[in-house]
C-alpha cells in the first residue's frame, strides 16, 4: 500500500526492500498470539543448540571419511 500512496502523490519510488522486512513482524506477532503456535517455535529454537552439535559432528565424519577416501585414490 505504501508504493501505491507514493504513487498516487506523485513522489519517487527509491529501493523499497527494506521496508519488507516488516513483514517478518506479522508473523511474530501470530506467534506471540497463538499458545500452541508459540510452543512449538520454542521448542524449535530449544533444538538449535543441539542441531548444532550434531551438524558439527556429521562435517568432521564426512572430512575424515573424505579424507580417508583420498589415501585410497593416492596408492592406486
């Protein structure tokens, strides 16, 4: 609606990305409304640290075992 205002009034349209970002504040908002909503985004930023964790050690399994698979390339 903003765009079309400044339209309407004859004033220039500049980049008006950022102001999408304040879409992100609607959601946040259905959120913090909604109970069982709100549950289950806090038990997915609960899980981060542990996705984390485990994000971390399936990158050191795929280097060593990519490394590995290097030395056998090598000799042969």
């Amino acid at each position: 609606y903003i765009t079309l205002c400044l339209q309407a009034f004859g004033m220039a349209i500049g980049n008006l990305s950022g102001l999408r970002t304040f879409r992100v504040l609607r959601a946040l908002k259905t959120v913090s409304i909604t109970p069982g909503l709100k549950t289950i985004v806090n038990a997915m930023l609960h899980s981060l640290g542990m996705l984390a964790e485990v994000m971390t050690l399936t990158v050191f399994c795929l280097m060593v075992f990519a490394l590995l698979a290097l030395q056998v390339i090598i000799h042969f």
